[in-house]
C-alpha cells in the first residue's frame, strides 16, 4: 500500500515497535509484525495486532507494572518461573 505519511514511499512487511501509555504504565513492545514504509518508515499494524496490543496494555496496567519491555512473540504462562 501507499504510506498515508509521506504519500512518497510503499509499505512492505516488516517489524516495528510500540510504545503503549496509560494510567502511569508504560509498555514498550518490540518485534511488533507491521507493513513498513520503505521511504518514512512509518508502521501500520494489524487490526488484530492492534488490539493484542490493548489487551497486554491493559492487563500492566491493572497489574501495577510502572515501566516494562516486551517482545511480540514472546508470552510467558502465568505459571512459568523465568
């Protein structure tokens, strides 16, 4: 697709990273699958994606988590001892 950004460039598949804020919690995730503006390198994301996105966000905030940093890929069982 053509970048709405710039309006230059076309998006191919890629991986970028989002940064969630709210309520004091900030979720930094990284690996995010999106299409990638070859040109501005702006991200566009999934709607599915998106909303992954939204639910973890949420589920720090309401767990109190102040900072965290997580890969896209990686979710770790609630039961799991890292």
């Amino acid at each position: 697709m053509k970048c709405v950004i710039c309006k230059q460039g076309k998006t191919r598949p890629g991986k970028t990273t989002v940064t969630l804020q709210r309520d004091g919690t900030t979720l930094v995730v990284v690996n995010v699958p999106a299409e990638v503006c070859e040109n501005c390198r702006e991200a566009y994301v999934e709607e599915d994606t998106a909303r992954e996105l939204l639910e973890r966000a949420e589920e720090a905030a309401r767990a109190g988590v102040v900072v965290e940093v997580r890969s896209y890929g990686a979710r770790l069982s609630k039961d799991s001892h890292a």
